[in-house]
C-alpha cells in the first residue's frame, strides 16, 4: 500500500514537472522571438513614434517687398513703398508612419524589413517673436499698403521652406527616421533591421 501511495506521489510529481517543463518550453518559444509577432501588431506599434521621428530646422532669412507705383497717376509723381522684414521661422519634416500598411512590413524569424513612406516637409512657420519689420519707406504720395507686410510674410514662409528642403531636412527627418525605429524595433527583439525606399535596400545596423 506504502508502495502504491509512493509510486502514485512520484507520477503525480513527475505530471507536475512535465506540464511545467511544457508550460515552460511554450513560454519560451513564445518570448525568446520577437515580441511582436505580426505584422499588424508592429505597424500599430510604430505608428506610435510619429513625434519622434520629426526633424525642424530654425532659419533667418531678409526679405524685401516692394509695391510699384500706380502707373496710371503716372510714375513721376509716386514712388514704391518698400519694406523690409527680418524673418525667423520653423521648418518642420518627417515621415508620415500613419501612411504605414502591414504589407509595408516583412518578418523573418529576427529579421524584418520596412518599406517607408518617403520623408516630407509637415509644417513651416514664422516665429512672431523674431520676425519684425526693420526698415518701412512709403512712396510720395502713396498711401499706407496694409497688404505689403503680409505678402512679404508669406514670400519669408515659401523662402525658408525651400531654403531647409534645399539643405537636407528631407534626407536628415529619413535618417532620423530609420534611427529611431532602429532602436525601437531592436529593443522589441528584431536583430536584422532593413528599410527599403523604392526599389533599393538600406541595410541599418542596430545601435546596441
């Protein structure tokens, strides 16, 4: 009976440790991957880092703005009026990670590639504190042109957009880009990060 009771404890104790060790080898291969398992889960993930992945450039730029006189009083008479404003504004570009679908993503056991969207110019902006009229000439006899400042505002704005696209802020919000969601998807358990623009790979090596 003593027997029976002693080998019915050791079956007992070895189901236990069977289903544990079971258990255990599940867990594992489910936790010792990726964390992420599909593609829909690690689009949605990444969409979270859209603020992140966004690059502003700060740039000054002198604008003049003229206004010609009214040709029909006759030029001798009038002169332009002139302005001439110190601008600083807020160029702002990124990846739009919203515009990410699962078919964008590739996964391979640890290795997974992403096809992102191209990089472009979100926002640009004066910044009303550093932006003011230096110099103001008004014409004889012409009167006060209330629509100048405001031309000259939005020709400082369409500048410093071209000026931030022409130095880089395009290539600079892509690298930015692929950086963060580096990291993002390395911390996540993907050892091999590739990102893909058209056709061409851009094979990153994840900073550890």
């Amino acid at each position: 009976m003593r027997m029976l009771k002693t080998l019915g404890m050791m079956a007992l104790i070895f189901l236990i440790f069977a289903t544990g060790a079971w258990l255990g080898f599940k867990l594992l291969a489910r936790h010792g991957g990726p964390q992420m398992e599909n593609t829909t889960t690690v689009v949605q993930q990444i969409q979270t880092l859209a603020d992140l992945v966004t690059v502003k450039y700060v740039m000054q730029k002198v604008v003049i703005e003229t206004a010609p006189p009214d040709t029909t009083l006759g030029q001798f008479f009038q002169g332009e009026n002139r302005l001439l404003l110190l601008a600083q504004g807020n160029v702002k570009a990124g990846i739009n990670l919203k515009r990410l679908q699962p078919g964008d993503v590739t996964i391979s056991g640890k290795k997974i590639i992403i096809h992102l969207p191209l990089a472009e110019i979100t926002d640009a902006y004066l910044d009303e504190k550093q932006t003011k009229v230096i110099d103001w000439q008004r014409g004889f006899m012409r009167s006060f042109d209330k629509d100048l400042e405001t031309s000259a505002r939005q020709a400082a704005v369409d500048d410093i957009r071209r000026s931030a696209r022409d130095a880089g802020i395009l290539r600079d919000a892509a690298e930015r880009a692929r950086l963060e969601l580096a990291v993002f998807l390395n911390r996540a358990g993907y050892e091999q990060v590739e990102f893909t623009e058209r056709t061409e790979a851009i094979p990153l090596e994840v900073p550890r």
